[in-house]
C-alpha cells in the first residue's frame, strides 16, 4: 500500500448537500480520508488501489467544481503523465528486481 495525499482547490462555497456528497468518497475503493485546508479540499488515498485522475473524478462526479494545484495532463495517471505501479515493489530484496547473471 502506497499512501499519497493531493490536493484541490474548490471553487466555491460548499452547502451542506456538497459536504454529504462528498462524504460518500470514503467508501470508494482506495480513497482513505478528505479534509479541508481553507479553500483546498486534502484527499488522502491508496495509490496502488487508485490513481489521482480517478480521484478527481469521482470529486467531480458528485458536483463540486474543484481544480487540481497540479494540472492532470489528459490520458495521465497523475500530474506527471506517467503510469506509475505502487502495487509492485521496484527495489529492494524481491526477485524480480534482481539482475540476471
């Protein structure tokens, strides 16, 4: 399990139906914690369960408007663009990071 943090900034005022929407996050599959910042929404998930393009859109998908700090390229994973694997370790002591001989 690779935990990560990101963050959004929410464009506007959140009612409380915004608040229950989003409190309904936390039973996805990955998503571990949502906590505000002033005006940053801080969501804490599993990174070898979810990627952040997914956990932007299931915030998107309850109808807050919010914006990644770190724009998401579209097709990326993550701000970098790049697919990123936490499931599989790639040090360390496991076989398959070992150099054939």
């Amino acid at each position: 399990m690779t935990f990560l943090k990101t963050r959004f900034n929410v464009k506007k005022e959140l009612t409380t139906q915004d608040l229950e929407n989003l409190s309904r996050l936390t039973t996805v599959y990955g998503i571990r914690n949502l906590s505000f910042e002033g005006q940053d929404l801080l969501v804490e998930y599993d990174a070898s369960r979810i990627h952040e393009a997914e956990v932007l859109s299931h915030i998107r998908s309850t109808g807050i408007s919010v914006e990644p700090l770190q724009s998401i390229p579209q097709g990326g994973f993550d701000y970098t663009g790049e697919f990123r694997d936490f499931a599989w370790p790639t040090e360390g002591l496991s076989p398959v990071n070992q150099k054939a001989k």
